[in-house]
C-alpha cells in the first residue's frame, strides 16, 4: 500500500494585521476537494495524510514578530531571520518520504505550489507528483512542459479519477486514463476528459476529522453541488466543472449537517456551490426538509439575483438563511451585456433590499477594470458599491479584474497581457511573492496570467486606487460615503477633488506615518478624507451643506482621552454625587435631526429637507453591534452637564436655570428623573467625588480600521430611541 501526502491550496487572504488576518479566515479549513479525496482514498484503505497550508500561514503570521499583533502570544519562538513563507512551509513538511504527493492548486498561489513541487522532487525523488485542482487543470500542459517536477495533472472533478490513477499506477497502466495530463519521454500527452460526477449524493461526507481545528472554527464549508450552466467572460468556473449543474438532495445534504452539528458542535455551514438557487424547486425543498426536520443551524450561499425571488427569499431566512453571496460584477447597465452576466441591476437592487428586509447579509461583489470599461461605466459600479451601503446587511466588495486561464477575457487578450505588479485580490490574495516567484510569474504569463494585467482604456492604477477609495470609506465609514454620493451625484467627480486635494495638501510633522502600511487602510487616511469633507467639500462643493457636515461630525473618529480615570464608584443618587458620561460612548451634538437624516439617506430624499434641531446622538460599539441612540433634547441638556466634574446639585441648579417648559414639575424633580433614567439606560456612571487622571503606562502605537473583512463587515440596524 503506497503511502500518500494531500497538500492543500494556500486560499486565505493576507491583511496588515495579524489577528484580523485569522479573523477574516477562522471558518477555513483544508479544502473540500482535498478532505473528500482524503475520504475517497480511505474507502481504498489508504492512510492519507494532509498539510492545510492555510494553517501553516497562519502560524506564519502568528510568529512574524516583524507585524504589530495585540493577541500574539507572549513568549513565542520567532521566525528565523528574513524567513519567508515558502521556508517556513519546507521547515514544515512531514518529514516522512510519500510515494504519493498530490498538491491542490487555485490561481492565486499556484507559484508557491509549484515552488513545493520542486522541493519535494529534490527532497523525495522517487515520489510521484501529482497536481489537481482548478489552476493545474487549465493550464496543465503549460504546466508540465515547464515544471519537469509534476509528473502528472488529473483535471477537472477528481473524485473518480484520483483514486484510479493510483490503483493503476500498481499495475503501469494508467497513461490511458480519461481526465489526466502527464509527460511521456519529451512529449505532453493530454488525454479526454474524464466525466463529471453525476450523482453526488454517492460522495463520502469529506474527512473532516483530518481538519484538526474544525470544532474551533464555528462553521464549515460543505458542498451542496457543483457547475454553473452560465458563461461570464471572465470566470473559469464553468470550465472545470464544464457548466453541468448539479445538486445534492435535500435528505443529503440535512443528514450531513446533523452528523456534522452533532459531532463537532457546528453551527453555521455555508453551503459551496456557485449557483445554488437555479434550481428553485430543490432549494424549496432543501429549505421545507429543514423546517419539518426542526434541526436548528444557519446556513449561507450563493445565488444570482435573477435566479432568485422575494418569496423563496422568505423561506430560505425561515430555514436559516443568514448569509448570500450575490456576484454583481459590474455595475454598468451596458457591461452587463458585454461580459455576458446579463442581469437587470434594478432587479439586483431589489433581490438585496428583499435580503436586509428578512435579516440575510449579502456579499455584493463587484469587479472594475473590464478592457471595455470606459470612465461612465466604472462610475456606475462604484455608485452601486456605495448605494449597496444603504441596506443593514449588505457587505459591498470590488475587485480589479484578472485574466484567469481559460476564460473567453483570458483567450480574446492573452497576446497582448502586460506584467505592471498592479495584483488582483481575485487572484492575488496578498502575501507577499519573493524575487524567484516574481521571476516565475514574469517568466510563464501563459501559466500565472492572473498575475498580469489586460490593456484597457482607462488607466489600471487609476482604477486600482479607485477600488482601493471606495472599499476604505466602506471600512472606515457608515453613512458619510452614501451622503456624499447623494450630495453630489458623482462619486467619481469628488474623488479626483480627494486626490487635488491631497496633492495640494500641506503635511504636518506631527501626521502618523503609515510606514508599510497601505494608505488607504491607515487610520491617516480616515483623519484626513474628514478634513477634506470638512475644509473642502463641504464649502465648496456641497449641495446640502448642513447635512454633509453633520454626518461627517457624527462619523469621525472619537478623540480618546488616554488618561486613566481614577473613579471613586457609588450608586447613590445624592446632592454630592459626580455622574459622568460611560468612556466606551461616543457623544455628538448636531444641528439636525439625526434620525430623519438617516432616512433620508436610505430612501434618497432631498437632504436639504431634513429638519433642523439640537441633536443629541450616542454610538456605542458592544461587541460587534453598533447602537446608536438619538436623546430628546432634555436628555441631551443633561448628559452634556454630566462631564465628571459637576456633582448633582450642581447640574440641579444649572438645569433650574434652563427654559425647559415644564409649568407643573419642578424643575429639581425632573433633573432627578432624567439622570435616574440616563443612569438605568447605561449612558451614565456616578462618583463619590470629581474624576481625576492620571497619564497611562502606555499609549496606543497601531492604527488600523476597527473591523474590516475580506467583503468589508457590515454594520448592523441602528436602534434608535
């Protein structure tokens, strides 16, 4: 029995922090394809073994001492000097010689695995090598002609030809075989295709007891079917699985997430399949099964907009639904049709609406840089980015195109692919390449063309840092991104003022530097677009002046007195008492009505009509809810003289002083009263006596957004009072 090692593909994505870096990743695990073969292969009586790369990149990150961590643990041994990943994953092999090595391959890291393929052959010579997987697939000839280390690719679904492969290669009569790729003396020989796998349901559930740290993740990737019978210029999805649209059935796919639920505790499972709701009556019937099976889990997918109605929306938020992964791509009317996506965009806008109205978060992603793509039509896809963050729980994303292997994009342009570093995260996921991968890359366009770059009319960087803007207001931002958008009509427009702006822009020696950090994700970023809303847009460009400036107040960034407070705590509502305001609240007076602005801003009326008061609006971050609360003016008055210093005979007076229009209550009585209730809603604290500080140990030397995601986390509904 000849031993075998699964390598997975390296998938996650990379950000400056450490910890938000495994954040953004904690649901992933050694692929689904890797954990169904190992399943596959067990049935064979074979004992694989599995490397998740994925967790090797994080213990990466976690050792990188090099990186600003707030949860890296004390007392760790670091890297070695200068280590990059791929070191540290040869340090990291089995040491054991396979005879069997097959290595998963996606786009984005298909230079680091082919880098492994050489290593192992110069390591384990005697072993086969064999790569599988959606890169590998399409470009396997390529592949095999430059990377003499492979000895064979298995293309397209594997779960029938994997397992064969090996049972033949005991009796040497396998070059044969439908589905694989391999090098006879000096010739490449690419056999037929092997079928798809029809019936899925005969799949073994994968070897999830091989992820050894599933029960820390909190979900699980399972799959629900596979291919997409739609053909979008620009996805290869189509081609690995030659757009045969399959589904597990109902009973299936619910005893798999009971045996998963029961066994390893989960309870989120997002539901892997490109086009899940294509056919309706299978999703009403994997939603229906749920209901009356009273097992209780929550479940994501994907969908396309036109492929899916108010009404089944319904039930699938009744079955669990909490999450949808809408594909947009762009948000040009005209594009729709020239990349072959074909959707109606007032449709889609209605799909997501009908989403955030039954509490299901949608992903809705967006890519720019088309070749076709012209300054109008980017302009549409950035307006339906920021339009996307008038919804709850919508988490808006856009990426810069990328010429993946095999795509109609990829074959109309693939004579004229220009190397400019400028990466997509489609197929570029942020960790850094070293100079011999850089020299792969530029040496093999026909196998990495992910890496480059198709000519287009408007200029990449432009669109790369147009991207980069908008996906940073996002983060940074709640409303002020849809306001000004209202406001001027042209999103486009003001961020060539933005950049004006900037380049004209003095800087101060006192100004944070970002270092190595990207600009746009830098804290610097967030201060300096509010000075330029503030000292430029707002005076010279604004249409509703009084609304812009209000919310740009309410969204920037609380100036944290990094004092520490000394606070002689009492819960006694005496004359002599000090209440002061809670220090994780974020208090702001405005002009307007914040409530109203706020509605006028998801439904798009006229923000000049938006009425006119003294505004009193409390942020409280809690854990991952944001609330928001606007006080009735009285309260306001209150909580403003309640800074830590007044005791409350002294707010008594002042507030006694005050026209407050009650003609029958004395005024001393509602003072009392409404700290009372400032004090059971938890916007106040009392003292025995005045608040004093002191300097602290040490102040904070890292800025980076808050929460920010792969898709950009949303932000919840606002509970207003």
């Amino acid at each position: 029995m000849k031993s075998i090692c699964l390598v997975t593909a390296l998938t996650v994505s990379d950000f400056i922090d450490p910890d938000l870096t495994a954040g953004a990743n904690s649901n992933t695990g050694a692929q689904l394809g890797v954990l169904t073969l190992a399943a596959l292969l067990r049935r064979q009586a074979y004992d694989p073994c599995v490397v998740n790369l994925d967790d090797l990149f994080f213990e990466f990150v976690r050792l990188d001492t090099t990186r600003p961590s707030i949860n890296r643990d004390a007392g760790i041994a670091p890297l070695q000097p200068s280590e990059s990943f791929y070191s540290f994953v040869v340090r990291h092999l089995p040491e054991q010689s396979f005879d069997i090595v097959g290595l998963s391959t996606i786009c984005s890291s298909y230079p680091l695995t082919l880098r492994l393929a050489q290593e192992i052959r110069r390591t384990n010579p005697q072993a086969k090598i064999i790569l599988g997987g959606p890169q590998a697939s399409v470009v396997d000839v390529a592949t095999l002609n430059a990377f003499p280390c492979v000895d064979v690719i298995v293309r397209g679904e594997a779960d029938d030809t994997f397992p064969r492969l090996l049972q033949r290669f005991e009796s040497n009569d396998w070059q044969t075989m439908p589905g694989i790729t391999f090098r006879c003396d000096d010739h490449v020989i690419r056999n037929p295709n092997a079928p798809v796998v029809e019936n899925l349901d005969r799949l073994p559930l994968p070897a999830f007891d091989l992820d050894l740290r599933l029960k820390d993740r909190g979900g699980v990737h399972l799959e629900i079917g596979r291919g997409c019978p739609f053909a979008c210029t620009f996805c290869s999805t189509n081609d690995f699985f030659r757009r045969n649209f399959r589904l597990k059935s109902p009973s299936r796919m619910i005893a798999d997430i009971a045996s998963l639920k029961n066994q390893y505790g989960l309870g989120y499972f997002s539901l892997v399949h490109d086009m899940y709701t294509i056919d309706r009556k299978k999703v009403v019937a994997f939603c229906e099964a749920i209901i009356e099976s009273g097992e209780k889990f929550t479940w994501g997918c994907s969908a396309r907009t036109d492929c899916i109605d108010d009404e089944l929306l319904e039930l699938m938020a009744r079955a669990g639904c909490t999450g949808i992964f809408f594909g947009i791509e762009t948000g040009s009317q005209r594009l729709q049709h020239v990349i072959n996506k074909k959707l109606d965009l007032a449709e889609a806008v209605q799909r997501i609406a009908c989403a955030d109205r039954n509490g299901i978060k949608t992903t809705v992603a967006l890519i720019a840089g088309f070749p076709e793509e012209t300054r109008d039509d980017l302009r549409d896809t950035i307006h339906f980015f920021i339009d996307a963050l008038r919804f709850d729980h919508a988490e808006p994303q856009c990426s810069l195109l990328a010429p993946l292997a095999a795509t109609p994009v990829y074959d109309q342009h693939k004579d004229h692919l220009v190397f400019d570093k400028i990466f997509s995260d489609m197929s570029h996921q942020s960790w850094c390449e070293d100079a011999v991968e850089i020299e792969m890359i530029k040496a093999h366009p026909e196998i990495f063309p992910n890496f480059y770059a198709i000519p287009a009319q408007l200029e990449r960087s432009y669109v790369k840092e147009v991207i980069d803007f908008v996906t940073y207001l996002a983060t940074w931002f709640r409303w002020l991104p849809v306001a000004v958008l209202q406001d001027s009509g042209d999103l486009l427009m003001v961020f060539d003022a933005w950049k004006q702006w900037r380049a004209e822009r003095k800087l101060t020696g006192a100004e944070e530097d970002t270092g190595w950090t990207p600009y746009y994700s830098h804290r610097r970023f967030q201060h300096e677009f509010l000075e330029f809303v503030e000292t430029c847009y707002v005076p010279e460009m604004a249409n509703a002046p009084v609304a812009i400036a209000a919310i740009a107040r309410a969204e920037s960034a609380p100036v944290h007195d990094h004092r520490q407070r000394l606070i002689e705590e009492t819960d006694q509502l005496e004359e002599s008492t000090v209440p002061y305001v809670i220090d994780s609240l974020f208090v702001v007076y405005l002009e307007v009505d914040y409530k109203e602005l706020i509605s006028s801003l998801r439904n798009k009326t006229d923000l000049n009509q938006v009425s006119a008061c003294n505004a009193t609006v409390i942020f409280s971050n809690a854990g991952d809810d944001l609330n928001v609360w606007q006080l009735s003016p009285l309260a306001g008055l209150l909580l403003h003289l309640c800074d830590g210093q007044r005791t409350i005979a002294d707010i008594t007076r002042e507030f006694s002083l005050l026209d407050t229009s009650f003609t029958d209550i004395p005024p001393d009585k509602v003072c009392l009263f409404g700290l009372a209730q400032l004090l059971e809603d938890g916007f106040i604290a009392l003292s025995s006596s005045p608040l004093t500080y002191e300097d602290p140990i040490v102040a904070p030397q890292f800025s980076l957004p808050p929460k920010t995601s792969n898709t950009q986390q949303p932000w919840p509904r606002m509970d207003m009072d």
